[in-house]
C-alpha cells in the first residue's frame, strides 16, 4: 500500500510531483492547515505531513496522527511543530535548513542598501510630488567596516557579498576559527571591538539565551555614533526599546529590521522612526527560495517513506530503521557527552575529535559523531541538529577527526570526545551500561563515574581536606537538594572533580557561591 502524505499548506505544485513520482499518494489541501479542528479529523489517515508556517502540528493535532510517521517542513524554523510531542510518539520531523540562505542574505545587502541611501523615504517623498534632493543624503558603502555578528552558513554569504562590495568586513562568531575567516577573507574579532569599529552591524545568528539581546544597551553605547543595524535574523536579537532611544538620540544613525521580538509586528517600538526600515519577515521570500524548499522537504519525505533515509531529520540522526535499535543508547551518550562539554567551552572552537573503543568502533560512528557534534554546538546554536551539524562545523572552520580502536581497555565500548579550543583541550569519556544508561567514566584524564542527570554542578578543584563539606554546605544552604555525588582527582593533593547531580536547576547566585570556596577553580552549572 502506498504511503499517504498530507501537504496542508501553500507548497509548490513541484512538490506534489515529486511526491507521486516516487510513488506516495499525495493530497494538496493548502487551507486546511489554518483550520485546526478539520485537520486534527483527518490527520490520523496520513503517513506523512507536509507544512510551512501556517499549519501548527501542536500536541493535540500529533495525539490525532495514529499513522504519523515524518513531518517535512519546507523552511528552516519548526516553532510550529511540537517536536517533544512529535519525538515521543516516533514521528521524525524534518526541515530544509539551508534552502533559504541565499535570500535571507541578499535582503540583508539589500536592507543594507536601503539604509545608507534612505532609500523608501525618497521613494515616498518623489512619488508624494515632492522634489527633496537635498534631504536624503546618503553614505557611501565601499570601504566602510560592514561587521557580521554570526558568521554561519547565511552569515558567511553576506560576509562574501561585503567583500564584493569592497567592505572591509570583521565577524564575531566564537565558532569561527582563524583559519577560516583568513579562507574567508574576514578579520575575526571579539563582539566589544566590533560593536566599536563597524559602520554597519548585520546580526545572523539564532535566538539562545546566550545570543538574546546581543545588542543591549550596553551593547548598543559601545557602537560607533552614526553605526546602522541590520536584523534578518531573529526578532530578539536587539533590544528594541533600548535601540529607539540610541536612534532618538542620534547615536545610531539608522535600523533595517525584518524581524521583531512579536510577529506578526502590527505595532512595534520602532514603528514610525523616520530613520527605520522595517518589512514583514521577508527574508525567505522569493520564488527561488519557496522553490527551492518545497522541492527538498518533498524529496525528503519521500525518501523517508518510501526507502527508510532519513535527512535534516531535527530529531533524528540519519541512520537506518536496522540500526536504529542498537544505535539509540550510544546516540544519547554521543550527544551528551558533545553536551558536557559545549556548555564548558567558552572560547573560540578548533577541533572535536571523536575516539570510538571496542564494539561501538563497529557500528555507524556517522551518525554517533554527528550528535557529539550537535551536543557541542547546540548551547550557542540552538537550532542545530544532529544532521545540520557536520555542516555547520564546516562552515566555521571546525576540523572534525573520528578515530576507531578495537579495544577498550576496561569497557566493552567506550566513547572519548576531545574538544580543542583557541587556548586549550578538554576531554570527556562515556559508555553505556547494561541498563542502558549513558555515564560519563573520565574527564581530562581523571577517573569518575556519573550518570547524567537533567541538572548537574560541574566543579574542578584542589584535593584538600574540608573542601566536600564546604561545597555540601553552600548548596544546603541555597536549599539545592542533592541526588547524585561523584567525585575523582589525580593523586591526594592534586587536581580534583566533582560531578553533583541535583534536584532542578541551580540559580547563578548559587554557582557564583561555589565559585567562591578556597578550593575550587571552576564551577559551571549545567543542564542535560
């Protein structure tokens, strides 16, 4: 019987082709997405959905899905897929996450073009029969500093047209490494000396609780006076209020933004400025791109349902329906341990090196590599996933390096993952247990053994008497409940590690009273 796909949502009638040329049975009702009752009726007939933005694939419409088997969205954000949902009931959703890039960068140049040259101001001016050629002066852009906050797959685009255009281009990006800015033709900079030499500032990074507010009020005094801002990327990004009154004082001479913090931004903080650009969240509109996406979430789909491939899966690696079964538990040890230590890298990134011991050096390291991959990136890329993320490595210059070995020494199978950052290497080794149950065996060298645990208190310290009780007390005191404590070090006196596992999330005043004690030299609370 062949496999039944739903497309709910406005896709180009080259999808639907693909679709029945690989043999699905294909229905194309692009209103029935916005009607959430009708949709939730029908849905449980379907092995597949097709979706853009329109149709939302909340809990209540996936618990309708009883045939359910991959949702393919044509774009990059799934905001409108439950994928907790989605995961628990084994329904793969997919995306096309760089269908869009060429667009959403070339309405950056081309928003960067509006704003030096005022551009829909003088158009309303001329066509309102006005002759104002002495209002709307201009700056040049060749040879102004053009500065790229994130400097991925979109960001390198605009970063090469900069260069085109005869910009001096720099990017803060603590993914990039030298190596490839200097391919590139970019200066890597950190964020404060970009925020004070860049003449024009495009931000292309996602929304993290790490990127959100990049440019702050505080962000935003460190700027050059006259500096213009240009968000295609994530409405967030910017403190709206705090850039209206940098653009009321002057200070920044202009804004272009697609994007806001609330969409649809029927009214927004920046509305009416005379020197802001806004559109509606055009960055991946053109015909190419629509094209362009329909036409991969279909291949997708198809190859999913039909041959059992799985690609740009968000909640998924790409591996077989065989494998699967034996893959899972070292799947979750891969991305955790990526996990572990992407929340403890701070600095500009180089290398991950994954060493596969005994048995798990046999299976499709592929897929166990992309997911340390995606652990180590996902705590400043959230949108990163596990097939997404070799490519963003890539684009950023990260060398990634598998190494296999027959044997472990004291373990059936062992996972080792190296982190080479700008100023040093972490190391972090796991394996998985009869229970199943991912845990971590080493850390930089140091013998340990700790399950992972929804929130954990990472802790290097001195080995000296005192200390336990002194850490034990300080989270006693915060009411931090303790479940779990692992300890390890390299001889009495030396280089010590703590690994506590605690019931909910620790509070920053917390860690930064761990911090505090005599013994310890970092401590970093971390979440799994």
């Amino acid at each position: 019987m062949a496999p039944k796909v739903l497309i709910s949502d406005k896709i180009s009638p080259a999808a639907v082709q693909i679709f029945k040329d690989r043999g699905v049975d294909v229905t194309y009702e692009p209103d029935l997405g916005k009607d959430k009752e009708k949709l939730a009726a029908v849905i449980g007939q379907y092995d597949g959905l097709a979706i853009r933005s329109a149709t939302k694939a909340t809990d209540k419409i996936i618990a309708a899905a009883t045939n359910l088997k991959v949702i393919g969205r044509a774009g990059i954000g799934v905001d409108n897929v439950d994928i907790p949902a989605a995961t628990a009931k084994g329904i793969i959703v997919m995306n096309t996450p760089f269908g869009n890039s060429i667009t959403t960068a070339e309405h950056a140049i081309a928003m960067m073009f509006a704003l030096a040259r005022e551009l829909p101001a003088a158009d309303a001016s001329t066509q309102a029969g006005k002759w104002e050629k002495n209002r709307f002066m201009g700056v040049e852009i060749t040879a102004k500093t053009l500065g790229v906050i994130g400097c991925g797959n979109i960001g390198s685009i605009v970063a090469e047209r900069g260069i085109g255009l005869k910009m001096k281009v720099i990017a803060f990006d603590p993914f990039l490494s030298p190596e490839r800015a200097r391919e590139m033709g970019v200066e890597k900079v950190e964020l404060d000396e970009l925020l004070a030499r860049a003449d024009f500032i495009t931000l292309h990074t996602p929304l993290t609780d790490k990127t959100k507010n990049i440019l702050s009020a505080e962000s935003l005094a460190k700027t050059k006076k006259g500096v213009r801002i240009i968000n295609c990327a994530r409405g967030g990004l910017v403190d709206e209020v705090a850039l209206r009154a940098a653009l009321d004082s002057g200070h920044v001479a202009g804004a272009a933004f697609d994007v806001f913090v609330t969409e649809p931004a029927t009214e927004n903080v920046l509305f009416g400025h005379p020197n802001v650009i806004a559109t509606p969240h055009l960055g991946a509109s053109t015909n190419e791109a629509q094209e362009n996406v329909a036409l991969q979430v279909a291949e997708q789909m198809a190859d999913y349902l039909v041959r059992g491939a799985i690609t740009n899966a968000i909640n998924f690696p790409s591996i077989s329906a065989e494998e699967a079964p034996r893959l899972k538990p070292f799947v979750e040890l891969a991305e955790k341990l990526g996990s572990f230590a992407g929340q403890l890298t701070e600095t500009g990134l180089k290398g991950i090196r994954i060493e596969y011991e005994g048995a798990v050096a046999d299976m499709n390291t592929r897929a166990l590599t992309s997911a340390a991959v995606a652990g180590v990136l996902r705590p400043m890329l959230s949108d990163v996933n596990m097939v997404s993320a070799p490519a963003v490595a890539r684009e950023r210059g990260i060398a990634i390096e598998e190494v296999r070995r027959e044997a472990s020494a004291n373990y059936e199978s062992a996972i080792k993952l190296v982190i080479q950052t700008e100023k040093q290497s972490r190391s972090v080794t796991g394996t998985v247990f009869a229970d199943g149950k991912p845990r971590i065996i080493e850390i930089k060298g140091i013998s340990i053994d700790a399950e992972f645990g929804a929130s954990m208190l990472y802790v290097t310290n001195t080995d000296q008497p005192g200390y336990i009780g002194a850490l034990g007390s300080t989270l006693g005191q915060a009411g931090v409940n303790i479940a779990t404590f692992n300890l390890g070090r390299t001889s009495p006196g030396g280089d010590a590690i703590a690994i506590v596992q605690v019931d909910g999330p620790i509070a920053n005043d917390v860690v930064e009273k761990v911090k505090a004690l005599p013994q310890v030299k970092q401590a970093k609370a971390l979440t799994f």
